[in-house]
C-alpha cells in the first residue's frame, strides 16, 4: 500500500523483501534484491534503501548474511509461515485480554480458515510428544508443515 505521496506505507518494504528472500532457493545479495521488488509508483529504489531494509531485517534477527564475493547475501532465518506465525503470538503476548483477542479473532474467519484452525487444534493435542514444538509442552506441530 502507499500513500498518496507514491511513498510506500511503513513496514511494506520490509514485508516485501521477506517475501522474496523466502520465495529464492538461495540467500540474495542487496542487488539481486533491489532487481526483484516491484518497484511501485515511486520508481526503481536506490541500491542504499535495500541495503538499509536488510540491515534493519538482521538487526531485527529475521534474517542472516553470508559473505559473497564482495558483497553479502541475505536469507530468512525461518519460512514466511514461521514469521507470520510469530508476529501473531507477539502481538497476542502484548494483549492483556488474551480471551477476548482470540475470541474476536476465530469470530473473524472465513469457514475455510475456522474448519482447518479447529483440525489443527484437534490434532495438536494428540500429537506424539517428538513432534511438539520445543519449550512448548502440550503443544503440537501444525500437521503437513515438517521440514
């Protein structure tokens, strides 16, 4: 999304160049970066905002880098699922109502969405100790999604 200025909106260029570092078979270098992104209303970014961008992003944990001739390469320390997973427990730990948060949040879903959250919990609970997440007791894997 950007604004009426053709200035993307605050986090979009980070969420956009996580998704492409996700989407690629091997860690990026700020270049091949830049040559991916859509470059939007605002026209081709400056090779200095990419690099920017993904030194917040290992500032921030999110991603590694690897030395690449020159250069450095970037990659997602987690898939996009992961992330996204993990943004939404921050923000559901930051809440001092978690019930109603959830509540709110199931009372959002599309059938879809609700049919499969509700297999997913049925099955948590009846996976083998092995495959729970770690530090998690009592809490299983999301089924399908083994490495």
């Amino acid at each position: 999304m950007t604004s009426g200025s053709g200035r993307r909106a605050a986090g979009e260029l980070e969420g956009s160049v996580l998704g492409i570092l996700g989407a690629a078979e091997r860690p990026l270098t700020p270049g091949e970066v830049r040559a991916a992104l859509d470059t939007g209303p605002g026209g081709p970014l400056a090779r200095t905002t990419v690099v920017t961008i993904l030194t917040r992003l290992l500032d921030k944990g999110v991603v590694v880098r690897t030395p690449a001739g020159r250069a450095f390469a970037y990659a997602p320390v987690t898939d996009l699922a992961t992330m996204a997973a993990d943004r939404m427990r921050a923000v559901l730990d930051r809440e001092p109502d978690r019930r109603s948060v959830l509540a709110r949040f199931v009372s959002r879903l599309d059938q879809d969405d609700e049919r499969h959250l509700r297999e997913l919990l049925d099955r948590a609970g009846t996976d083998p100790p092995d495959e729970r997440a770690p530090g998690d007791p009592g809490r299983g894997t999301v089924p399908g999604d083994r490495a």
